[in-house]
C-alpha cells in the first residue's frame, strides 16, 4: 500500500503523518488488498494494515507549517480507529439475575419509564428547534435591515461598493465565528450530523458524537451559519440535535458536566441508548419540517439498523410531541397563542388543491423532472465529494478551514450582491412581498425579484418560490440563481460549520423547478392554466433533494405533510423514485459517500451480491487471543496492555479431560476492566470471589467511559491471583461454523447487532473471530468484489 497517510477525521483532529508508512500486523497481519472477479473461487490471504502517524504532532506541525501540505488520501481504506458498540446484550450471570428479579409491576414502571424518557426527548427537542428558529430570525432580521438601509441609503448617494463591503463582513465576521467554535471546539458538530448518527445507529462508536458539548456548538454553529448567509439549512442539524439530546436524557446523568442524577440508570448500556437516539433523530425530523410520521419513517429507512414493533409508537409518540411543542410555544412567541400554524421550522404553505392540482397526462412531466434531478444530483454529489476529497489532502489543518468558511461567506455576499445589482427583473410590491424587499434601481412601488431569492433566509426564499404567483420571476432570473446557487451549495456542504443540505437543495429545486413550468407554459402561444410555477417548483425541490440524499420513502410522508396536501403523493413518490434510480446510476447518496471518504466500517443491509465464493473461516481475524474461566490476573493485564491487539472481545476457553481448549464463553474488555478496578480476584483455585458481589449497577456507573488500563494499578501480589471469569462472561456467545458463507455471516451479525462472533470448528474450538471490519472490508467496485485495506486512519 503505497502512498498512504492519515487524514482529518470526523472528530476534526487531523493525525499528521509520521514519516514513511509503517506496516503492523493487525487483524490478520500485513499483506496486499485485491480486487476479485465474482465468476472466480479464491482465498483471501493476508490483509493490508498501515500505521499512519501519531496525532500527539498536530499542534508542533500547524505551528510550523505555513505551506499548503498534501495528504495523500485513498478510498480504498477502512479506518481501524472506529470501535463498535456493544447492541447484544451480554446474557451474563448478574444480567439473567437482574432480569428474572423483574416482576410484571416492575416491568411496567420500566415501561412508563421508556415512554416518560420519550416525551421528554420531543419537549426538549421541540424547544431547542424554537430557540434556533427564534435566533435566527432575530438576528437575521438585526443583519438584513441593517445592510437594506445602506443600501437604500448608499442608492440615492451613490457608493453602492460600501453596501457590499459591509454585507460581506458581516457575512465573514459571522461565519468566522461560527466556523472558529466547531473546528477548535468540538469538530464533530460539523456539517448535518445525518452521516454521523447514521453510523451510530448502525453500529459505529463516533468519538464526541453524542456530547452536551457537541450539541451547544451545533446549536450555536447551525444559528451562526444560516445567520451569516451561507448556503445552508437549519432543519438537518436538528437531526443530530435530537439525538444528542436523547443520548443525554435517557442516561440520566452527564459525564461532561460530571453530574449523576440518579435516575434511569437500567437504561445505561448500547442497546437502550441506541432506541432512544432513534427517538431523538425522529424527533429532530419532526421538528425540522412539521412531519411526525416522516420522523418515524426516517428513522427506519435513513438511522436505525435495528427496529422492532414496540419501537414504533415510542419513536411515533416523541415526534408528536416535538412538533406540538414548537407549534405551542412558537404560537405564543408570534402573540398568537393557541394558532398551532407553524408545526415545523420549514413551514411550505398550504397547497390549495383546486388551484394547485395536477392532471393524469403530467405524471410523464414530473417523471421527466425526477431524472433531472437525479442528475442534477448525481453531478452535486460528485463535485461535492472531489471537493471534500481536496479538503481532505490540503486543507486539513483548523485554522485552514476557518479561513475556507470566511472565504465563502464572503464569496457568497458578492456573487449576491452582483446578481442583485445587475438584475433587472423589477415587480411591483403585493402582500407577502417580504419584509426586507430591496427597491434598489427598481421604480417606486417595485422590488427587485432576484433580491427575494437572496436577501432574506433560505426557508423564506423557498415558500416564496412554490406560492408566489404566476410572473412573479423571471426566466433569467430563476436561471441566474439556479446556476450560480448550485456551485455555492456545493462549495458550502463540508465546510466546517454546523449546517445542514436539506434546504438548499429543495430552494435549488424549486428555482429550476418554477423554471420549468415558465418554460412550459411558453411553449403555447395560449395560457396553460395547469402549468402552475408553484406546484412544479414543488416537484423540482422534491426532485432535487431526492438526488441528493436519496431518500424516497420518509421523504414523500414529509414532502406530503409539509405542503399539507396528500393529494400530491403519488407524484412526488414518482418523482423521488426515479431521483434516486437515475441518481444512484452515476453515484452513491450525498451521505453514503461522506461516510465512505471518513473510511467509516458501515455495515449496510445486505451483504456484497458476488460474495458468496467467501467463507467465515477465510474473511475472520486470526489468530484469535482467548482466555482461561479462571485466568492468572498478570496475563489479563498484559493483554489489555498490548497496544498492538486493541482487541475488545475475549472467547473463554476451558479444558477438559485432556481435550483441546473449548469454547464456553465471551468477555468483553470493558467488563474485564471493571472488574480489575474492584480487584475481583481469587486467591487460589480452591477459594472463592473474595469481598463484595459485584451487581451490573458497577459495569453501569462505569458506561459509557471505561477507565484505561493503565489508569488502574495493579500490586504485584495481586497480579499474581486468579480471576475467575465464570460469572461475568457470556455464556451464550454466538457463533458459526467455519464453513458459513460470508451473506450468512452478515445477515446474522448484521441483524442481530453483534460486535464480535466466534468462528468454530466441528469440535467447538475457537479458530477465529468475525468483527464488523471484516464484513465492511468487501464491497462492489468497478472490478466486482474488492477487499478494502485496513489503516489506522
């Protein structure tokens, strides 16, 4: 593996390379990646592994280093850095005890429990989506009058060039704000979040992912960015928002701020914390676009790997109450308490079906508009992820991409400014002209049209578009905007900013979506009284964002329940499926290669289509580090030490009548750790555990943050004990033969949620373990099945 160094991560702290690329043998040792024909039997060897530099360098080399530095960057890697998390519960002796203690009324307190926890993911939701959206609008509102009345000033006076100064430093100083608190603060808070929570909910431990910290600087960051005029959303933060604040509350306690509540402590392990981070992320959804059953759904087709019937309503029900308490209290906030009018921070406007509907012979059209966008973002996707792939390689460092941020905010001021100074498309002023309509060169009574694309929010810019009337732009003015909007999108999605794709794509599909029903209604020399602009900017957003992200089926229910009319459907279901089939021709989902470039082990639904010529016994780790039921503590500590097996799992082995060694559990490093830290040892084989009786209440307090081994002191006679691991282990681990093909290891470890699974042999001995990097290394390419290389990226 040539040619190969470490990169930025998701948790924004860049890992410099450490001089020539080191081969380690991790996993199965060191060897060559290959590509493999699907037609062609044949056994993988060894894999690829590279050390890539130690992170301890960062601060020395940014100092040094004035010059733009490359990163060699491939695609062909799989980071080593990413953990899993542990979502099968481990079926221990204390586990089984503590469940057969739960009577029916403790089930049911349980219960009520799970749905209290619930109702207060959607409040807390639904208010930090009212404090954005009250944030944004106060201070953009401080910002556009402030820049209109120079304008409006520097018109009548002459000197328009100290508006547009003005303007962009606004821009600048705001973004740069925003920019300086996610990248030196807390990286992870950038972007949307939706790739990160995703890898969550699929299995992936994302270092910071769901901190307090990270959501006060996403909250922060995403006010900062829509404020500062980039081209940018609010609503998919809102995503990781949710989730966040459903990590938080569900563990009753705060390991940033160090403070126990003491409450909901039976909820302290992966697989509960999971459930309700999909109650978090729909809740977000909710919130963001006014759409409950769109949250769910979102939920089980974008986030969660995992799903059952029970899930439903809890996850149904925290959505509900998002959105009812936005709606509430932003009621209360616009002096108009019990209005419920504004159920989402997007609010689309109802479409009237009489003056809005649509036609059997249109369904072609919208068909049409659906392979447009899919291209449309197949080419977006494809720039985006170039651009993402030139960041990586020389804008790694911080302070780099505070810089980038500021450069585009004001790049962004400037392109705006200029269309606006230049446009000539002057419309007369009507009710809903917009508050902050700037007349410019306009006659009195008139306002410039492409200022209402520009000058004001995104979410405003898209209303405007599906319900302003017939004439109320231009040709060239939709066109201008279309074009030019597209490339600052583009540029925008990846910054480091807290920020979301989901607005600027439906405002860039409904430009060139209005644009299309102009230039329908052109085409005869009569009135086309079906050729509505608005309904067709409707099908262009759906058209576009559907191509961008790929969504289909939660994307219809929330297109469908933020227009507020089901009677469109059908034809934006249309729309949506051929995005996404057009789209996924040329190129993956706009997440999908995020988490692609971050070398992330996601594990999608189904295995590689070609990989059934591979076996467990050929694509498991080996040789597999195993230990005793009653194991020398000494041997215990110097595993957990061994910085060149970062193992997490431990089958248990017991020997019998003389027979090899034979699987009868497994124990995890964090459970192994626990037990160090309260020194639960034996002192000989004949004597039993010595002290107090751990309960899992001690593996929980320790959750999620388990000390390092070497925080914890063991004596030398101590070392010299036994430690007997019987009543700790799993009893019940899965596992396969090594014979199973690879499809059925995946759908057994990916269905079930697993981190680790035992390979065994016809005698029950232990030959190997499967993880989720093996799985996630095979993967479709242009060559049929390719085997990625492992690097501690």
């Amino acid at each position: 593996m040539a040619n190969v160094a470490t990169r930025e991560s998701w948790s924004g702290r860049p890992e410099e390379e450490g001089g020539a690329a080191e081969r380690t043998p991790l996993l199965n040792g060191a060897g060559t990646p290959r590509r493999f024909s699907s037609s062609v039997l044949f056994r993988i060897g060894q894999l690829s592994t590279v050390d890539l530099g130690d992170e301890n360098q960062e601060a020395e080399t940014e100092l040094s280093s004035t010059v733009l530095e490359e990163i060699p960057h491939t695609e062909n890697l799989l980071s080593l850095k990413y953990e899993s998390l542990d979502y099968d519960n481990s079926e221990n002796q204390l586990f089984l005890e503590e469940e057969r203690r739960i009577n029916h009324t403790t089930f049911r307190s349980v219960e009520v429990k799970r749905w209290g926890i619930c109702g207060l993911i959607g409040i807390l939701t639904g208010l930090i989506a009212c404090f954005i959206d009250i944030a944004v609008e106060q201070l953009a509102g401080i910002k556009f009058q402030l820049i209109k009345s120079n304008i409006d000033n520097f018109t009548k006076q002459g000197g328009l060039s100290y508006s547009l100064l003005l303007w962009a430093s606004l821009n600048a100083v705001i973004v740069m704000v925003g920019s300086l608190i996610v990248a030196f603060v807390e990286p992870v808070a950038a972007g949307s979040g939706i790739p990160q929570i995703k890898c969550f909910l699929n299995g992936v431990k994302i270092p910071h992912v769901v901190r307090l910290k990270t959501l006060v600087v996403k909250v922060s960051g995403v006010i900062l960015s829509v404020v500062g005029g980039l081209a940018v959303g609010k609503e998919g933060p809102m995503i990781h928002s949710g989730a966040v604040v459903a990590a938080g509350i569900s563990q009753g306690r705060s390991t940033s701020l160090k403070k126990d509540f003491k409450i909901f402590e039976y909820f302290r392990r992966d697989t509960e914390k999971r459930d309700f981070v999909s109650a978090g992320a729909a809740a977000g959804v909710s919130a963001a676009f006014g759409a409950p059953v769109g949250g769910v759904l979102f939920s089980l087709e974008e986030g969660a790997s995992f799903w059952n019937q029970l899930l439903t309503w809890r996850i149904f029900f925290a959505s509900m109450i998002s959105t009812f308490t936005l709606n509430f209290v932003l009621s209360i906030y616009n002096r108009k308490p019990g209005d419920l009018s504004n159920p989402g921070l997007i609010n689309f406007g109802r479409f009237d079906t009489d003056e809005n509907s649509y036609k059997y012979f249109e369904l072609p059209i919208f068909i049409g508009m659906g392979a447009i966008g899919g291209s449309l973002g197949a080419l977006f996707n494809a720039l985006n992820n170039w651009l993402t792939v030139f960041r990586i390689r020389y804008l790694h460092r911080r302070y780099m991409q505070v810089i980038e941020a500021i450069l585009v905010a004001a790049v962004t001021a400037n392109i705006a400014f200029v269309l606006i100074y230049s446009s000539s498309d002057c419309q007369p002023l009507r009710e809903g002209s917009g508050e902050y309509s700037l007349q410019l060169f306009c006659p009195d009574g008139q306002y410039n049209a492409m200022a209402s694309a520009f000058f004001t929010t995104p979410e405003i810019s898209v209303r405007r578009l599906f319900h302003d009337p017939a004439g109320s732009f231009n040709p060239q003015t939709l066109g201008l905007f279309t074009l030019l909007y597209f490339f600052l999108a583009c540029w925008t999605y990846g910054l480091t900013v807290s920020a979301g794709v989901f607005i600027p794509s439906l405002l860039l599909g409904a430009a060139w979506g209005r644009l299309f029903g102009i230039l329908l209604s052109s085409l005869s020399t009569e009135t086309i009284a079906w050729a509505d602009p608005g309904k067709y900017a409707l099908m262009g957003a759906a058209a576009q964002l559907g191509g961008i992200v790929r969504m289909t089926l939660s994307l219809t229910v929330i297109m469908v329940e933020a227009t507020g009319n089901v009677t469109y459907g059908f034809p934006i279901m249309l729309v949506l499926i051929t995005a996404k089939i057009v789209g996924d021709i040329f190129v993956e989902g706009l997440y999908d290669l995020h988490i692609k470039l971050q070398s992330v082990p996601f594990l999608h639904w189904e295995a590689p289509v070609t990989s059934h010529s591979l076996t467990a016994k050929e694509v498991m780790s080996t040789p597999v580090t195993c230990l005793r039921r009653k194991e020398k503590v000494r041997l215990i500590v110097d595993i957990l030490s061994d910085t060149s097996s970062n193992h997490n799992g431990f089958p248990v082995v017991e020997n019998s009548s003389g027979q090899p060694p034979r699987l009868c559990g497994l124990i995890l490093r964090s459970q192994l750790i626990v037990l160090l830290k309260h020194k639960v040892f034996v002192e000989r084989e004949n004597m039993s555990l010595n002290l107090r009786r751990l309960k899992l209440k001690d593996f929980r307090d320790a959750y999620p943050r388990f000390p390092p081994i070497q925080s914890i002191h063991v004596s030398q006679d101590e070392q010299d004990c036994l430690m007997d691991l019987s009543e700790f282990m799993n009893p019940t681990p899965y596992t396969v033969p090594q014979e199973a093909s690879l499809p059925r290891v995946f759908k057994l470890f990916r269905a079930l949620g697993l981190r680790h699974l035992v390979v065994v042999d016809s005698h029950n001995r232990v030959v190997g373990l499967v993880t989720r990097k093996d799985l996630a290394r095979y993967r479709i390419g242009k060559n049929g099945l390719e085997e990625l290389s492992l690097a501690q990226t």
